[in-house]
C-alpha cells in the first residue's frame, strides 16, 4: 500500500499482504455486483473499499486535488476502480479527471467515461479507426432525423445518448411511429444516435475485455424482444471467441482507453460489427457466476502489485 490507510471499526484484520482496492459505486449499482466484487477483492487486496460517488468529497489546495470519503484519502489506494454510469456523469467527469493525476491505477479513463457514454462518438471514434461498426446519425431536430430516415429508410434503431442496459432505445418501423417518439424527444430535448437496423438471430455477442484476456458471452433475446439485454430478460452463456471476435474488442477497447469494458457485437454481411461499447458492463453473474467478477479482480490485483513495486522503489 502507498500509505497506511485508517481502518474503520467494521474492518477484519486483513489475513493477506496485497495492494488496496477503492470500487467507486454509481448510484444505481446493483447490490450483487458489488458484494460479489467485494467477496472476490478480500481474497486479492489486503484493503478493500466501496465508496458511493455521490458520497466522495472532493477537496482541493496547494498541493492540488484529492478524493476523500468518511476521512480516507481514496488517491492513497493503489487501485481505483470507478463503476459509473451517464447518472453520475458531471461528478464522475471530475472524478475520473482528479484520479488520473493521481499515481493511482485505474483501467478507465476520462476519455473513455466521455465517449462510451456518447453512442455516436463511440461509433465515429471506431470507424474512423477502421474497426466494423453500423451506420449511424447523430442529432437533435426533428427534420434531420427525417432526412436520416430518408438514407437508411426502415426499420431503424433510435438510442438516447444518455440512455444504458437497453433502455432508451426503439425500434421505429415506420413514419407515425418515429414522429410520435420524436414528440416527446423534442420534448424533453434529448439528443439521439440512429442506427440501421442489423436484420438477423435473436442474439449478439458480448466481449469482456480484461487486459489482454476475451471473455465472450452469447446474449439470446427472451422471446418478442429484439434486444437482446440480459437485464430485459435475456439469457447467456459462455462461448469460445473466435479470432476476429478477439481481434475487434481488443482494438475498441485499446481506441477507446480501457482496460477493462464490454464490447457488443452482431453480425451483419457474415462479419461481426461494433453495436456499443460499456464503461460499467453487468457481469451476468444469474447465468455465469463470479466468472466475470473474479477475472476483473484477478486483473487488478496485479496492476495493484505494480503500483506497490514502483511505491517501494521511490
């Protein structure tokens, strides 16, 4: 550890001698996700901590900014790990930009955070980088979405910028359709990615990338529904990954500045193309256990390693 961190009165004597761990929670977490991420940290991190974002202080002096929860200075933890969503999206923006001056490990960063949570950039930043993607249209009036419209013609899909885990996101099939969406988007003044429809199975593919490991998951649409969102009542199950599949999430991840993330694929004209990229992917732990979770901690126990080592030779 970079410095002796103050226990609070909940806290067991750790039984190992490792790097420590903050989880930096969005305020939708789901409470299994983090228990699970807490029960397999305690095997790898002799100091672990969950902190909810909007309970972190942000202070700032002299010797610059810093991040305090309940009196701890989370920039003293070697590894940060920030799971947050477009929910927090102005606090995340100066957390995430404060822990990346800070010595700190993280396997996200601020420019990631900012462009996964904007659909059109992620895909522009992947196309324009020669990575398979859908065509897609960003806008805001009424009329350009027609012109939209006009180029792909039906059906289509319509995603909120700031809309996740398949919410905020239609399938418009014809024109009275998309106008009555568009009324209450207008309403509120939201912006909103169209995308071509990719016709096709009933299922997508979703690549966990840890460093340099590929998990991949085959996520089936519950039956009625063309998404294929686990938390929508999807199903998933592990599948070995084939070298294209690999080869595509590793080079949006690296694009994108993450080490850790999901990458959503489907497949369209017999290749695979990028459908999203997610900051704070669910790790599906109804249909795969703590398979997900434990490799995420695996990998981060030893990034937290690093930083002791660099630490101790200061």
């Amino acid at each position: 550890m970079k410095k002796q961190l103050t226990k609070t009165k909940t806290q067991k004597e750790p039984k190992i001698v490792g790097p420590s761990l903050v989880i930096i929670s969005s305020k939708g977490a789901k409470l299994s996700t983090i228990k699970s991420l807490i029960s397999e940290a305690q095997k790898k991190f002799s100091n672990v901590l969950v902190v909810p974002i909007n309970k972190i202080q942000i202070q700032t002096s002299e010797q610059g900014a810093g991040l305090f929860y309940k009196g701890k200075n989370l920039l003293c933890f070697d590894v940060i790990y920030p799971r947050v969503s477009s929910k927090d999206f102005f606090l995340a923006e100066s957390v995430l930009k404060i822990i990346e001056s800070s010595d700190s490990y993280s396997p996200v960063s601020l420019k990631s955070f900012h462009m996964t949570n904007h659909k059109f950039f992620t895909s522009q930043i992947l196309s324009n980088k020669g990575l398979p993607g859908v065509t897609s249209t960003f806008f805001i009036s009424s009329k350009r979405a027609q012109m939209a419209v006009s180029e792909t013609g039906f059906p289509f899909v319509m995603k909120l910028i700031s809309g996740f885990a398949g919410k905020g996101v239609v399938l418009i099939n014809n024109n009275d359709q998309m106008e009555s969406i568009l009324d209450a988007v207008n309403l509120f003044e939201e912006f909103i990615c169209t995308q071509k429809f990719i016709k096709g199975k009933n299922f997508d593919i979703r690549c966990y990338v840890i460093g340099n490991l590929v998990l991949t998951v085959k996520r089936t649409s519950k039956k009625g529904d063309w998404r294929a969102n686990i938390s929508r009542g999807g199903s998933a199950q592990l599948i070995n990954p084939t070298p294209e599949m690999i080869s595509i999430a590793q080079n949006a991840a690296k694009e994108l500045g993450m080490d850790i993330c999901a990458v959503d694929l489907m497949q369209h004209k017999n290749k695979w193309v990028v459908i999203e990229v997610n900051f704070m992917p669910g790790p599906f732990m109804k249909y795969l256990g703590n398979t997900i979770v434990h490799e995420w901690v695996r990998y981060l126990s030893v990034k937290g390693k690093k930083v002791q080592n660099e630490e101790t030779k200061k």
